[in-house]
C-alpha cells in the first residue's frame, strides 16, 4: 500500500487528506480533555462560591465587633498624657475600667515608665497587676485589652487554676475562679522635639 501511495498521482491528495484527519483527532481529543478539566474548575469554583458565602454569613454576624475594630484602628494607637506619669495614670484608668467591664477582680495594680530603654526602642509604660477572675472573663478581657485603642501588648500573662482540696472528695469546678498576674506595655504620645 506505500508502493502504491509512492507512485499515486493523488498522493498529495491522500497525505493531506490523511494530516487533516490525524488534525481532527487531535482536537478533538484536546478538546474532550478541556470540556473534562471545565468540569473540575466549575466544582472548585462552586467551592469557592460556598466558603466565600460562610465567611460573608459570619461577617455580618460580627459586624458590631468589625466596626469597633475599625474605630479603634482609626483612633490613636498611644496612651494619652502629656507625660509618663500621665501617660501611667491612663494606663492604669484604662486598665481598671476594662477589668469592671469585663467581670475581672483586681486585687493590685500599678503603672510606670520603664526606667530602662534600650537604644532603638520607643519609650513605654509598664503595668502589673494580679487579679482573679472566670475563663470567660478573662477571654473578654485581654481581647478587649488587645484590639481597643490605646494599644497595649500583653508581655507576659501567668495564669494559676486553684489547687484541689486536701483529701480529694470535693469534685474540680468546671469554671474555676483564676489567679492571674499580668504585665502589660503600652506607648505614651511622643510630641514634636521628644527624643
């Protein structure tokens, strides 16, 4: 059948005729491929469309938490007070009110400026306090303390469940009262012309 192709006046004819037919067949294997991969892409995106609705749903959900964040990522982020002592004394007024709020019982507290800065960082204040108060409290409050202006860091926060009663008898509080030291940096102001 090649001899005869080689020798056909319609060769020319027949090989084209033969490239056009493998062409087709490509493309329509190509396409079969496509109409197969537009399948999965359609899936993923009706995924997409699902997680995307979920989280618009639980955005409007907290939408008054998402406003208090935006205005407090509006207002200014440093302590008021025209001095560190000042600056200290909101600290520490800031700090008590969010505690009442929250359902947390100081039992000490106190503000400073810290006395020792090291070259680079800005000057802060440092608050201690000791306080008890239930999981749910203590949740509200160190989220309040954290995303409201003025920012303040939390450095280091010590968190002691009470001890179970000698003798074993008395069952464990599912909802202990905490004993919790906490210390807390926030920024003073810092005016034109301060180092």
């Amino acid at each position: 059948m090649i001899g005869t192709l080689s020798t056909s006046p319609h060769r020319h004819a027949l090989l084209a005729s033969a490239l056009l037919g493998a062409i087709v067949v490509a493309l329509i294997g190509l396409g079969l491929y496509a109409w197969s991969d537009v399948g999965e892409r359609a899936a993923r995106l009706e995924d997409r469309r699902f997680e995307v609705q979920a989280i618009a749903a639980r955005l409007r959900a907290r939408g008054p938490e998402l406003a208090r964040s935006e205005r407090a990522l509006a207002a200014d982020p440093f302590l008021p007070g025209a001095t560190p002592t000042l600056a200290a004394n909101a600290f520490q007024r800031r700090i008590v009110a969010l505690a009442e709020e929250a359902g947390v019982t100081l039992k000490t507290i106190g503000a400073e400026a810290a006395t020792e800065v090291e070259a680079g960082e800005l000057p802060h204040i440092v608050l201690q306090t000791n306080a008890t108060a239930r999981n749910a409290a203590l949740q509200a409050f160190l989220y309040r303390i954290e995303t409201e202006a003025p920012f303040v860091l939390v450095d280091e926060l010590t968190i002691r469940a009470p001890q179970a009663p000698a003798g074993g008898n008395a069952a464990p509080s599912l909802d202990p009262e905490l004993e919790i030291d906490l210390r807390l940096f926030g920024y003073p102001s810092r005016k034109e012309g301060q180092g």
